[in-house]
C-alpha cells in the first residue's frame, strides 16, 4: 500500500510541468476586442500549440487589476495610457508599450429606431433623445466619444442624454437592445455580423478627437513571458493584422 502511495505520489510530480506547460495564456483585452480575438486565438493555437483565453473589460479596470497582482501574462489596452501606467509601476517587462493597432470610433443605430441614418446631423437632431457610450473614465472610447462631442461644440446640449457604459462593449449593449437609440460605439463592434445585420453606422471623423493607438504589455510577473511575446508578436504579423484590419482595427503601420 506504502508502495502504491508512493508512485501515485512521484506519477502526480512527474506530471505537474506538464500541467504547467498547458495553462492558458491569460490576456486581459479591451472590449473592443472581444468580437476579434476569438478566431485569432484559435488559428495562434492551431499554429503553435499555446492556448490564449481573454478577459474583456473596460482598460482602465483590467489596469488595476493588474496592479492588484491579477494573474494577466498579456495586456492589450485600448490606447498607449494604462499600458505605460503599469511600465511605470515596474509591473511591465518593456520599458514602452507596443502599439498592436488603432481603433476607431463610429455612431451606430439600429435600422427600427425611427431616427434618420447614422451622421453627424444625427447628433443635432431634436429626436435623439438617448446616446450610448463608454466611460470616458474608463474606457478610451469614451473619452473618444467625450471628444468628438466637444469638438462639434455638441456635448453640452447631449451630456443630459448621455447613457454611460462600463466599456465600449456594454455601450454596443445598450443600443442594441434599445436602452439607447443610438451609440458612439468602435468600429469592431459595428462590423459583428449581429449589430451589421440590424442597425448601420457612420465613421466619426478621425480628425474631431485623439488617435486611439491600442497598445501592449507583457506583464512582468508573468510565467509564460515567452508565449505572451510569442502571442505578441503574431498580432503585429502581416496576416494578422489584415485580419484584424476586417474587424474594424487599422494595422500599426496604416496607423503611423
């Protein structure tokens, strides 16, 4: 029986690298990747064996969690910010964020809202009564959205029939479920088959706020340094990036 208990014991050793070796790369992802990274993740997977699972949240919130010691090994932010918030905490391996795409900002509606299509007169009209979008405080989209009102000189008149959103995922939420008539939402979610099926879209103009540059960071106290950079590094390939320019991201080298 002591014999038995003993090679259970040495069989369970002998296995835990292996059981290392096949934890997931854990990514803390902004919500605007949400509808891009699932088929990306899989074709990483198919190529190199690693398996990378996200977490979707406002940048600002995975920022902290991260700070808390969340067990991230990946960050991709929505803007340059948080991922430099955390270089300068030590709690990032690079001394400057990678710029992995941009993103863009578009107003959404859905095709039975009774409101005329999608654009910037839309903003101006009496009937738009509810405007979705992310919190400027945690999301760059929102302080996105907050800045393009600001530069149409539209923002105080809409700041009373503005719905705020944790993240520009939630904001999507919202008016597609009709809790907002329309929404300053990202372009990735405008492109998903569900919000392009039923409602259409107008391209905020880049000029009327900030670039959204999306960067990364390989956390520093991560175990799998190797695979997230490995991860990293097929983001910012050539057929990566067209992938993701189809979702409504624009690659690194369209963005500079």
């Amino acid at each position: 029986m002591k014999l038995r208990t003993l090679l259970c014991f040495l069989l369970a050793v002998a296995c835990l690298p292996l059981l290392h070796a096949q934890a997931p790369l854990r990514v803390a992802a902004a919500a605007d990747l949400e509808p891009v990274l699932p088929p990306i993740f899989a074709q990483f997977q198919r190529q190199t064996g690693i398996r990378a699972q996200a977490t979707y949240k406002a940048s600002a919130v995975l920022t902290t969690q991260i700070l808390n010691g969340a067990p991230f090994d990946l960050f991709l932010s929505a803007d340059l910010g948080y991922p430099k918030r955390l270089i300068a905490a030590g709690s990032a391996d690079s001394a400057t964020p990678i710029t992995y795409a941009q993103g863009t900002l578009v107003l959404w509606t859905r095709n039975d809202s009774h409101l005329p299509p999608p654009s910037i007169a839309l903003l101006r009209d009496p009937a738009l009564k509810t405007l979705a979008i992310a919190s400027p405080r945690q999301a760059p989209y929102g302080r996105a959205a907050v800045a393009a009102l600001k530069s149409l000189k539209l923002y105080n008149s809409l700041k009373s029939h503005i719905v705020t959103a944790e993240n520009i995922g939630q904001a999507a939420q919202f008016v597609d479920s009709g809790n907002a008539q329309a929404g300053l939402i990202s372009f990735t979610s405008a492109l998903t088959p569900t919000l392009s099926s039923i409602g259409s879209y107008y391209v905020i103009p880049r000029n009327l706020y900030p670039p959204i540059k999306q960067g990364a960071i390989v956390v520093k106290n991560s175990r799998q340094r190797t695979a997230a950079h490995k991860l990293l590094d097929f983001l910012l390939s050539p057929p990566i990036q067209a992938e993701m320019a189809k979702r409504g991201l624009t690659p690194v080298k369209s963005a500079q």
